[in-house]
C-alpha cells in the first residue's frame, strides 16, 4: 500500500505544476514563430541599429572628404602690443650722402635730404646709431581664402572614403546575417527545450495515470506492492528531468529575449513544435554552387584589403608635386593709443599660388610605402586562410546536414517502434503477462526516442543555419525556386 507520505509528495507536485501553469497562462504572453521573432530582432537589437548608424557616419565621412576640395575661408581678427620697437638703420641719410650730385637738386631738396640724413644717423653720421619704428598697438582684420588646385593625395582619399562606405555597408549586412543565425538557432534551442518540457510533462501525466491502475490492482489484490513501489520510483524520477527541461526552457527563453531586444518580463510562448518543421525541412535543398560569392566575411577582408591598396597608392602620391592657390585681403591699423574712433585703416592684400615639390623628409615616405607593401602581402596570404576555413565550414555543415537527416529518418522509425512496443507491453501487463520492469523500460525507451528525434530535428536546422551564415544567403525551398 502506498504510503501517506509519498501520497503528499505526489499531490503537491501535481499542484505546483498545475499553478505554475495557471500562473503563466495568467500573464500576456507574445506568441512567436521564427519569421515574427526574426522581424523583431532586426528591429529592435541594438547591434544592427549601430551598424546602420556607422553607414550614416561613414557617408558623412565621405562628405568631408570632398569638402577638402573645395575653398576654405577664413575671417581673421589679431591684435599685437610692442613691448619693444625695432631698430633700422640706413647709411649716410637713405644711401644719397656722398653719392649725391648738387647740381641733380634744388636748394629746398638739398636741406630736406641734409635733414633726413641727420635724422638717420643720430649718433654722428656713422650710420650705426639707428632709430625705432612702428608703433605701440596694432590691429589686423580680414579674410584668408585657400584652395587646393593638384593634390592628387586629396583626391585618392576620396576614394578611400567611397571604400569605408562600402566596408560600414557590408559591416551592416553581416551583423543582420549573424543576429539572423543567434536568433534563429536561439529560437530552435527554445523550442527544443520546451518540447523537451512538454514531453517530460507528457510523460508525468501517463505515469500517474498508471500509477492509480496500479493502486486499484494492488487494492483489489491483482498487482503485487513491488509495482506500486516502482511505479512510484519511476514517478519521481521524472521530476528532476522536468525541472532541469523548465530551467533550460528559461535561459533559452533569456537568451532570445536579449538578441530580440526585448524586455526580460515580457513571457513569450512558441507557436508549433519541432517537429512540425519534419514535413518542410527537405523541401530545401543544399545548393551546388558553394563559391562563398555571398559570404559576408570574405566580402568583409576585400574591402579592407582594397582599402589598404587605396592607402598604397595615396602613400606613393606623396612624392607628386601640389598646387595651392591663396588670396588674403586684410585691413591694418597702428596706433600708439587707444582712441579708436580716431584709428586710420589701411588695406593690404594678395593673391598667388604655392607650389611645393617633396624632397626628402627622412625618408618617412619610403618607408611608410614599404610597410603598407609587407601589409598588403599579409593580405594575400591571409585571404587564402580565410578561404580555405570557410570552405571546411561549408563542408562540416553539409556533412552534419546529411548526418542530421540520417538522424531523423532512424530516429523517427524508432519511434514509431518504441511506441508500438509500449502499447504491446502495456496490454501485456495488463493482462499479467508482463511486469512493472518491462513496463518502465518500454516508457523509458519512448521518451529517449522522443528526445532523440527532436534532438536530430535541432540538428539538422542548426546545421543549415550556420550553412546559410556561411553562404551568405538563405537555402530557400525548392517550390520557392519554380
């Protein structure tokens, strides 16, 4: 007879499974598949919004570089105070002292070069003596404007900019095609795991259901105590598998929510099972070609191998001849106060261009050419790497690919046996030609088949979304193709 205690046991399992159900249907739970889950993820994760975001900073970038070409206009605005003037000098009164011819002059111009030459030479007419100029304050206002006219490093810079809009661009594309593979094997761990609950409760419920026929037999004095005991064994057994199936329901649960980017209180409930995909995943086909034309990494290290070339060639440039032109129109005052209504302006401008010729700068240039050189055969040899593992990948892919569906086909007939065996040792016990034992491990053998099959099913959709990650592009059904 079946003691009081595990009587208890049982019944307040059953009732926390119940509440705990009760609970959740309770709450608002966002029902999804992986097409709904998929079209929030793209929406709503943070990663694919800070690709597009850099699309957006490198079109800007791409701006800027053109407006290198275009003129730069300057205000300007300076004010200088002399703390000491500066001295000139001039020989002999401006160089007209001994070299001067009377007869060339007037009376009144021979006693204004007499006075200035004094004024020249104050400390005897030696010339040394100097005198100051300029005046205590001065101010410049005005407008510098420059423009590039041949600067063929501008314009290859340019090019590098085009580049890194093309490189954010394939950047964007690859983190969709990677959140489109965590969502997508998130979304299948999911759905094991609550399949896998599922079934662990499944079982739960038939083996009570056994588990009160085999009460009544033993009441009624048909069964032995033997089978109530180890139906009971069987019983509890279940209950740390079902626990460990909730506990990873919940964190494959966690782990969706968080590439979805969705809050962690919202419960999200999947629509279907897994083996509902049984009757649709061979409509898809491996394609043949797997040139890896698609792939977003490789695609990736192109681009920024031909930024590095547009780098090489921006670098040899360096040793061309530029061109600038400039032109500045400035006003200039000096004062010795500070009336400024008073202050006299004067304008002074220019126009020219500058031509400058690279010569030797401690050959920065030479080497900075042959560093990008080595670069760029790092380049070549790393590609060859990249490609040859992606190729293994390919192919580690489809061989899971086919072992999967292998998986499936075995998995799937056993099923269908450990069932039917089920039936036949249950009628057999019924009748008393079989035991508690053979009963259990026909139960036990169902289960693991179930598992089995649904694991194979994970299998092979996880194999043809890292396939699919690989490629670059989804396998699409072979209908999708007519």
């Amino acid at each position: 007879m079946m003691k009081p205690k595990s009587i208890l046991f049982v019944t307040v399992v059953c009732g926390l499974f119940r509440l705990s159900t009760a609970t959740a249907q309770q709450k608002d739970s966002l029902a999804i598949d992986l097409n709904t889950a998929l079209e929030i993820a793209l929406n709503e994760n943070p990663t694919v919004k800070v690709a597009d975001m850099e699309i957006t900073k490198m079109q800007y970038a791409k701006k800027s570089a053109y407006g290198a070409l275009l003129p730069e206009i300057n205000l300007i605005g300076q004010y200088q105070r002399t703390i000491k003037k500066q001295t000139m000098y001039m020989d002999n009164g401006f160089g007209l002292g001994g070299d001067v011819n009377p007869e060339d002059f007037e009376p009144e111009e021979l006693e204004i070069i007499e006075v200035l030459g004094k004024l020249m030479t104050p400390s005897g007419g030696d010339g040394n003596g100097g005198f100051q100029v300029g005046r205590w304050n001065m101010y410049t206002g005005g407008v510098n404007v420059s423009m590039p006219l041949v600067v063929p490093s501008l314009w290859k810079n340019i090019q590098m900019s085009e580049v890194d809009i093309q490189l954010a661009m394939e950047q964007a594309r690859s983190s969709k095609i990677n959140l489109v593979n965590q969502v997508t094997k998130s979304f299948y761990s999911f759905m094991l795991a609550h399949d896998s609950y599922l079934l662990f409760k499944q079982t739960y419920a038939t083996d009570s259901i056994n588990l009160e026929n085999i009460k009544n037999k033993y009441e009624q004095g048909i069964a032995p105590e033997y089978d109530v005991i180890t139906a009971e064994v069987r019983l509890k057994s279940l209950i740390p598998s079902i626990l460990q199936a909730e506990n990873m329901m919940k964190i494959a649960e966690l782990q969706l929510k968080m590439l979805m980017g969705i809050d962690d209180d919202v419960p999200l409930k999947v629509v279907g099972t897994l083996s509902d995909y049984d009757e649709v995943m061979f409509d898809a086909i491996i394609p043949a070609d797997t040139s890896l034309m698609s792939n977003s990494d490789l695609k990736k290290f192109d681009l920024q191998t031909n930024k590095v070339q547009k780098l090489y060639e921006m670098q040899k440039l360096q040793y061309a001849p530029s061109l600038v032109s400039s032109f500045q129109y400035t006003y200039i005052s000096q004062n010795n106060d500070f009336k400024f209504s008073n202050y006299k302006w004067d304008p002074y401008s220019t126009i020219g261009v500058t031509l400058s010729i690279p010569i030797f700068n401690g050959g920065q240039r030479h080497h900075n050419l042959k560093q990008t050189e080595v670069q760029l055969s790092q380049l070549r040899y790393q590609r060859v790497d990249l490609e040859r593992n992606l190729k293994l990948a390919v192919k580690n892919n489809i061989d899971l690919i086919n072992k999967s569906v292998k998986q499936i086909m075995a998995t799937q007939s056993s099923v269908e046996q450990a069932k039917k065996g089920y039936e036949i040792t249950l009628k057999r016990y019924e009748t008393g030609l079989g035991t508690i034992v053979e009963l259990n491990a026909a139960a036990l053998a169902v289960t693991n088949a179930e598992l089995q099959y649904k694991n194979a099913i994970y299998d092979y959709l996880a194999a043809k979304a890292d396939l699919e990650k690989v490629l670059g592009y989804k396998i699409t059904p072979i209908d999708s193709k007519n």
